[in-house]
C-alpha cells in the first residue's frame, strides 16, 4: 500500500469557516499569519482562555514564516494546530506541519482570501491553476483541452485534467 502525505488542496477537510475547540486534545497551537483575521482568532481565544493550553504565533514576515518547520517540529502529541493565513502561507504552514507529523485531523485550517485549485493534465503531466469556477481549460504546457475532474489527486497535488476534444461537444 502507497502512502500518499495530505496536502492541503481548495476542498480539503481541513479548510474550516471558524475554528472549533477539540476537547480532546492537550494543547492548542495557533498560527495567524493574516492580520485581517485578527478579529476571528481573539473570538476564538475568548472561548478557549482558561480552558485549554494554548500557544498563539503570529506571523509578520518571510523569515518567521521560514521557522515555523522548527516551531512545528518541538510540538508534542495531542496538540492540535490551527492556521489562519492566505492561500500560499497556509499551504507553507501545513506542510510544514504534516512533514513534522501532524495528521488532517490534527489541523483546522481558516484561508483568507481566495483559495487555489489546481488541475494535472494526464497527456504531458503539467500541473497549473485554474479559476474556481472553471469546468474545462487548455494545458499551458501541450495546449490541449482538459475538463477539469471531480478528483483531486493528492500524488499529483491537482484535480484530474482529462483531454476531450471540444469539437465534438454536443451544443445545447
């Protein structure tokens, strides 16, 4: 059996609305790195304070956003992470966070901002972004017709981008 690490993709289990408190774990671990979200992490830590060790990291610049694998790594089980942060510094964060062992489960994730999607095309194995919205696209590598799966792979980090060729799309 292939282990395939969780990455952290636009409808990924992880991505919350508001942060909820696991009462089952030990210790809590927030990372804000976006400072539009201030307001959403005080609330939540008004309904933890007094309940439930916690630890909050707020991230202002590249170089502290680089030492969060460090800060991740010294973590001990039964911490549960949570992370506030635009699309490109959550993904840094969980990562990171997933190479230091957490599991999905272990992390609550509140994007800021548009999130990112992705789609793998099978014919010339590229991988590029696609609009949220978009059902089909055109390879940027081969040039070819993909329609954008339902399936993420998390192998290759992307939806499935299936080849068609639209000329013999029925019009409706």
């Amino acid at each position: 059996m292939v282990y395939n690490s969780p990455v952290l993709f636009d409808q990924s289990v992880t991505i919350v609305e508001a942060f909820t408190i696991r009462q089952d774990r030990r210790k809590l671990l927030i990372i804000s790195a976006e400072p539009k979200e201030v307001d959403k992490i005080h609330q939540f830590i008004k309904e933890i304070n007094g309940h439930k060790d916690y630890e909050l990291v707020e991230i202002n610049n590249a170089l502290q956003l680089e030492n969060v694998r460090e800060l991740v790594e010294r973590q001990k089980m039964g911490t549960q992470l949570y992370i506030s942060a635009q699309w490109d510094d959550a993904v840094a964060i969980f990562t990171s966070a997933i190479e230091a062992g957490f599991s999905e489960d272990e992390i609550q994730t509140l994007i800021s901002g548009e999130k990112k999607r992705f789609v793998y095309c099978v014919k010339c194995y590229h991988l590029q972004e696609v609009k949220q919205e978009e059902n089909d696209t055109i390879c940027h590598h081969c040039q070819i017709s993909l329609e954008v799966g339902p399936f993420f792979s998390r192998e290759r980090k992307g939806y499935i981008g299936y080849p068609y060729n639209p000329a013999f799309i029925p019009s409706n």
